[in-house]
C-alpha cells in the first residue's frame, strides 16, 4: 500500500470505530437515562408508563412501616404539596430518616404506589440529595404550603 | 500563631511560584542559562516552604486547635489522632494543600533527578510546574485557605465525617494525588516539549519512567478507592459509576493510553504528537476529577451558587490551563513531526488501535459523568445516568482491546502477516476458547457475558505464555531461570501488569457471574444458608468506641457442620454527628469473601442482616496491585538506570531518531 492509501485505511478505521462507539454510547444513554420527577409531577400523571424513573422529596414523618417480615416497608414521600406512598423491599440506607430527603428509584405501580427498587440516601447528615431539594423547592415556589422543616439550600 | 506560619509560608510558596514560573521559561527562550538554574533551586525552596506550611496544618489538628475555621469542621477533640491526622486531607481546603504539597513533591523528584536533562528543557519542565502550583496556590490563598481563623473559637469540632475515619483513607488520597499530580510531570515534559520545538525518542524516554510511576500510583490509589467503597459503604459494591469515582478512572485510562503511545515515541519514534496531546489531557483530566470531587461541584451544581467565586475560580483556572495547553499544542504540534510510518498490521497499528478504544471507552465514561452535570447546570431538567450505561458502554468498547493486547505483544514492529500471527497463537486461542465455553458450566451457570469476561482474562494469559515461550526459545542461555532472568526488566514489567489485567478480570467476571446476596430478618438464634455456608446470628451486644457507641453482632459461620468463622458486624452511631454508620464484618480468602452487615434493628433483638457470598472478589484488587507491582518492574528497567546515572552524555538515540522524522 502506499502511504496515502495506508493514511485512508486509518481514516478510515477510525471513523468506523468513532461511528460503533457514538451508537453504542447513544443508544444505551437513551434506554438507561433515568429521569427524575417531583410528587407533584407524579400525582399529575407526568410520568412515563412501564419504564423506571426517579422521584425524590422528604419522607413524611410518621409514615413509615414495616411489614412482619422485617425488610418490606412503606413510607410516603411528599414534596408538602402531593404525596407518593412508596414500597420497598430491602435494607433502608444509614442516612434514611423519617423527615429528611430521600431519592427512591423505581416505576410507578398500578394502585399509584411507587415501587422502589433502590433508596438512596446519601453520606452526611447535613446533606440533602439534590433532587430531592429541588422538587421541594419547585412544590414551594408554586404556592404550596411551606413548612418549617423544610431545607432548601443543600450544604 | 503556628497557623498564621502556614499561611505567610504559602504566600511566600506563591511568590517563589511565581519566579519559578516565569524566569525559567524565560532564559529557555532567550537562552539565557543564569535565569534557566534558578529553576532547580526555587523548586527545591517551594517545597520547602510548603512542607512547612502542611507542618503547620498538622501541627493545628494534633494541637487541637479549634480557633481555625477548617480543623474545627473536620475534627473533633474526641477523634483520634491518627485521624485528627487523616483529616488534613478530609475536605476541600486540605486537600487542595495535599494536592500542592505532592506536587512540590514531584518537582524536587525532578530537580535531583534531571542530571541528564538539557538545561533549557529542565528550566522548561520546572517552570511549567510552578505555573500550575501557581494556580493552586493563588486558589487557596484568595477564596479556600485552610488557616482561616475562626473568631471566636468553636468549643470543640463538629468531627470527621465517620465515613471517612478509616485506615483506607488515611492512605487512599495521598496515593490517589501521588497519581493525578505525577500525571503534571508528563504534562510538563509535553508542554516543554512543544515550547522547545524538539521531541525525539530521548524525550519519552525521559517522559516514560515519571509517566509509569504517576500511573502505578493511580492504580494502586483507585483500586484503594474501590476497596474502600467495598467495606466502608455496608452494601458490598465495588464500583458504583459514581462520578467520583468516574473522576480518577478517566485519567486512570488516559494514563494507560499515554503509557503505550509512549512506549512506540520511544520504541520507533512514532506517535509523537499523540503522545503529547495524551500528556494534556492525562493531566487535564487530573485537574478536572480533583476538582470534580473536592469542590462541591459533584454532590450538588448548586454548590457553585453557595461559593460563586470558588466555582468561577475552578472554570476558570481549568479553562486557563486546558485551553491554552491546547492551543500550544494546535500551535506547535505540527513541529513536532508525527513519526515513523507503518502498516495496519504492525504492533504500532495494534497500540494505535488500543489507544482509540481506551479514548473512546474515556470519552463515554467523560459523557455520562458530565451530561447529567451540564443538564442541569443549564436547568433542563434533571437525570441520571445508571451503571447500566456504563457497562453496555464499555464492554463492548473494551472487548476488542483486550483481543489486541493479546496479539500486540506478539506482532512485529512496522509489519507484521496475520496469517503468521494466526498460526503462532492458534493453541492460545484454542484453549481459551474452549476453557471459556466448559468452565462455566462445570461451575454450574453459563451465561454469555461470564464466558466473554473468562475468555478475555484466558486470551490474555494463554497470549503471554505463547510470547514468553517464544521469546525463551529465541533467547541464548544454559538454564531455564537464566534465560528468563536475561530478559529486560521492561519486557517483565509488560508480562505482569497484563497479567494483572487477567487476574482483574477473572475477579469481575466470577463475581458478576457468581456472587450471591441475601437480606433476612434475623432473630436471634436464627440461621440462614448461603452460597453453602450457614449463618447463625447470636444477636448483638452494645459497646463503646472512642467517639461512637455501636450495636456489635455476632454471626457464626459454619460449612457442613465445621466452623468457619466468626463475624461482628457493626452499627455504630458517632455522637458528635448523631450519624448512624453500617461497618461491615467481612471473612476475606483468595476463592471468596464473606460479607456480612446489620441493617436495622426489629423487634425482640431481631435484626435484619444482609449477607454475601463473593466469589473471587479480592482479585479485582490483587489484579490492580500487580499491574501496578508491573509498572514497578518497568521502570527498574536498566536502561532508565543507565539514564539516571549518564550524566553530561548526550543520549546517542536523539540524533539518530531525530532523523526518522521525516515522514
């Protein structure tokens, strides 16, 4: 081959690599994105249907149970303005805390009730997932009842 | 009055940061050799008026010394001192300190080991240096000083985060920064390089030792992380594709890119601008993940609007100092020549191969980092990006690497025939094959990604017994362990650190294929069967550690009626932070681990428990110390030794490569 020609087989190799990696990359990003939404959004049906998806807000004091068998539990996730109820089976995190932040991901559920495959909470005591301040901060600018144990401003 | 030493020592640190960033580069450009040698001597003083000023800081937390803003956040007079200690690195305004103090670190390396290095291109390499700890430095003293006063004086300190009062970390940073900050050696070579205009094969192999170290470091400070992450975190992962984490394996994969096109700069002279651009956006992406982690960015983008001026330093410092490398190097690159030619098929064209597949496998892991950061950044909404992308991402990507990492070692410079390829390694690839298709089942589940995963870490093996009993055949010598001794330190250092690699994939695959997790509620006295192995809780006891106090269980495990072992996992709550913290109780071996951690407490001393039996799990780790124990052999290689100790010599290769650039 001459060197030209060498130069194309290269070119050409690394187009063809560039072009397999941006379809592999596209293509799991768009079937592993996981979108987030506020209780508000969930009671408002703005959710997509059989496909998982985040939510996130306080867990309402006082709401959370636990089944006999010691690792299924309820709770309720609020944003003070709507309320999701939430099922998880499994071992709640440290930082899980009746009236701090939470993040759960799952899918909506049929009777409305979120199933959460996944609680997260995450490393200090202070902090507040993102998410979950800021789907407080949302219900709050749009007129929902404030309250005073509500932490808007994470760290 | 010790803090207030710290601090005058880094503003003094700053200005000799300042001479050391200009001058040099200076005389280098005008040839001026006075202004050149006050390179050495300015590096060797900014270390050390840093060291004085870490002193100092270390000083203020073994002193207790709660009137300094930064040591009452982070420690508490309760915390040990090993940890008042550790604590110097626990948050954002130490580690920027550790950070810089590392990299002092690595300038003096370079000023007592640079005896055979140029002049100028010494000056150049020192100067390029102080311009970044420039940055540090003016960083810290305007908006994140660790000797802030804290008027009047807190009582006592609001405590290390608990999970962060750990052995692992103690040694995890400075292991990790050790790795980014030993990236700005190659870094600084590069720049000097393109300042120079000259960049031969003598470069990389100046270039190469302090690249290999950096990266030895890097392996061993991440898969420390990860370790960390296994027992700290109570729930018995080792890699989240957590952006943290995300932010030390990218330039973990830009430095194994830098070290193989390295290696072909200084093999064949090749790749030079390649290697150059790698050197940037190795350390580039250093700058990025310290910043990243530590300050605040990560956990929420909204910690730029708590610190605006902390924020708009780091954009634009990383801005600075990309962009303008970057534009030096679209500027001066062309002079640097591209190297030698080559077939397709040739080791070189393998090694190029690998080096774009590890960019691009970068490049993705870099998207799904940063994507959910700019979305939200510019408030269009808010996502996540799962450890399912990640990994339909990079198995794919990586899959054909590895393939070529078996061949490559194998394969002629310049030009190599596949065919003759394809008849040497027939018997590698036949057997691993075969073991990759019947282990698997023989060990009771096949599933396609178990066979690849064994496949690849069997290619890998069987390939290097095909080259090293090649090579043995090849190489003159009475005894066997003779001839293998006569082998360079180089070549061994290659054989380990993939074998390494083998040994890191075994150790994923068998615990994706194979491991096996369980959460129970537990009563007392109650067993439970895993991986067959039978746990028995006896409940737990209350006691007191020096800063927490901690419900401790004890699990007894036995395997068809003998003992095995006994497991006390923790619950500890640190009082000063009112934290709950799981510690796990792990039973490690070469074939398993167990794992056992309390969830939370039921009824009747009941407690719901989750247990783990993970298969081969520490050879991920093994794996990661011996292809760092691999760049060790590499760089003990006796031609760096004879480097080192060459002093006024011209390196003979510098003429001679000089002229294969050509092309």
């Amino acid at each position: 081959m001459k060197p030209r020609h060498k130069r194309f087989v290269f070119i050409g190799l690394g187009l063809l690599a560039l072009a397999v990696a941006s379809m592999l990359i596209l293509n799991a990003f768009q079937s592993n994105l996981v979108f987030f939404f506020t209780p508000t959004q969930v009671a408002n049906a703005e959710v997509p249907k059989g496909r998982g998806f985040r939510i996130g807000g306080m867990v309402e004091d006082g709401s959370l149970t636990r089944e006999g068998d010691g690792l299924t539990v309820h709770f309720v996730v609020t944003d003070f303005a709507k309320r999701v109820p939430v099922t998880f089976k499994g071992i709640l995190p440290d930082l899980f805390k009746e009236g701090k932040g939470v993040v759960a991901q799952g899918q909506l559920g049929p009777d409305g009730t979120f199933l959460a495959s996944e609680v997260l909470a995450k490393h200090d005591e202070n902090y507040m997932p993102p998410e979950a301040a800021d789907a407080l901060a949302k219900a709050k600018a749009s007129g929902a009842q404030p309250s005073n144990t509500l932490v808007v401003n994470p760290r | 009055m010790i803090p207030e030493i710290g601090h005058f020592a880094l503003i003094l640190a700053l200005c000799v940061a300042v001479v050391q960033g200009s001058l040099p580069i200076y005389g280098a450009a005008v040839g001026n050799s006075a202004l050149m040698s006050i390179a050495k001597p300015a590096a060797r003083g900014q270390f050390l008026l840093v060291l004085l000023a870490f002193c100092c800081l270390g000083y203020a937390f073994a002193a207790k010394d709660f009137s300094v803003l930064y040591v009452a956040a982070t420690s508490n007079s309760q915390l040990p001192l090993h940890y008042r200690l550790a604590a110097i690195w626990g948050a954002h305004e130490g580690s920027l300190l550790l950070w810089v103090f590392i990299l002092t670190i690595w300038m003096v390396a370079v000023s007592f080991l640079s005896a055979h290095l140029p002049e100028a291109m010494r000056a150049r390499i020192l100067g390029v240096m102080g311009l970044v700890s420039m940055g540090f430095l003016l960083f810290m003293l305007t908006v994140s000083n660790p000797f802030e006063r804290l008027i009047p004086a807190a009582f006592d300190g609001r405590d290390l985060n608990p999970l962060l009062q750990d052995p692992g970390m103690v040694i995890h940073p400075p292991m990790l920064y050790m790795g980014y900050v030993g990236f700005s050696v190659a870094f600084a070579f590069a720049i000097a390089a393109l300042f120079g205009g000259t960049l031969d094969a003598a470069w990389a192999r100046w270039s190469r030792p302090w690249t290999t170290v950096a990266w030895c470091f890097l392996t061993i400070g991440v898969a420390m992380g990860s370790g960390w992450a296994y027992y700290e975190l109570g729930w018995g992962g080792w890699w989240f594709w957590d952006p943290v984490e995300n932010a030390s394996f990218m330039p973990w994969l830009a430095g194994t890119a830098l070290i193989h096109s390295l290696a072909v700069t200084d093999k064949r002279g090749g790749f030079k601008a390649w290697s150059v651009l790698l050197a940037i956006l190795a350390f580039s992406l250093s700058l990025l993940g310290t910043f990243l982690v530590r300050s605040g960015v990560l956990t929420s983008v909204h910690a730029f609007a708590t610190d605006p001026k902390r924020g708009l330093f780091i954009l634009v410092f990383l801005a600075v100092v990309i962009g303008g490398s970057l534009m030096l190097y679209a500027w001066r690159a062309p002079r640097v020549g591209l190297g030698g030619g080559f077939s397709v098929i040739s080791r070189e064209g393998m090694l190029l191969t690998n080096n774009v597949l590890l960019i691009a496998a970068l490049g993705s892991v870099l998207l799904g980092t940063l994507y959910p950061l700019f979305l939200d950044a510019l408030d269009l909404g808010k996502i996540s990006v799962g450890p399912p992308y990640f990994d339909t991402v990079f198995v794919p990507l990586m899959t054909p690497a590895i393939f070529l990492m078996g061949i490559g070692p194998l394969a002629q410079w310049k030009k190599a025939s596949l065919p003759e390829l394809a008849m040497r390694l027939r018997w590698a690839f036949g057997v691993s094959v075969t073991t990759a298709l019947v282990l698997p089942i023989v060990l009771g589940h096949w599933s396609p990604l178990v066979s690849l995963g064994l496949l690849l870490a069997l290619w890998i093996a069987t390939t290097i017994a095909t080259d090293l009993r090649e090579r043995l055949a090849h190489t003159d010598g009475n005894s066997f362990f003779g001839r293998l001794a006569s082998m360079p330190r180089s070549y061994w250092g290659m054989v380990v650190a993939h074998f390494g690699l083998a040994l890191f994939i075994t150790g994923v695959t068998m615990v994706k294929g194979f491991e096996v997790e369980q959460d129970v509620r537990m009563n007392v006295g109650q067993t439970a069967t895993l991986g067959g192995y039978t746990f028995r809780f006896d409940g737990t006891q209350q006691y007191k550690g020096p800063n927490y106090v901690a419900a401790r269980g004890t699990i007894h495990v036995s395997q068809d009626g003998h003992d095995v072992t006994v497991m006390y996992p923790e619950k500890r709550r640190y009082t000063v932070q009112n934290q709950t913290m799981t510690e796990a109780a792990i039973s490690p071996g070469l074939l398993r681990d167990l794992y056992v951690s309390l969830g939370e407490p039921l009824d009747d001393g009941a407690w719901s428990v989750r247990l783990y039996h993970k298969p081969f799990i520490d050879w991920i780790w093994g794996g990661c110390l011996i292809m760092a124990m691999g760049g060790v052999l590499a760089i003990s290689d006796r031609r760096y030794r004879l480097a080192w100790r060459r002093k006024d010599v011209e390196v003979p290769a510098t003429t001679q490569m000089a002229r294969q650039t050509v092309s």
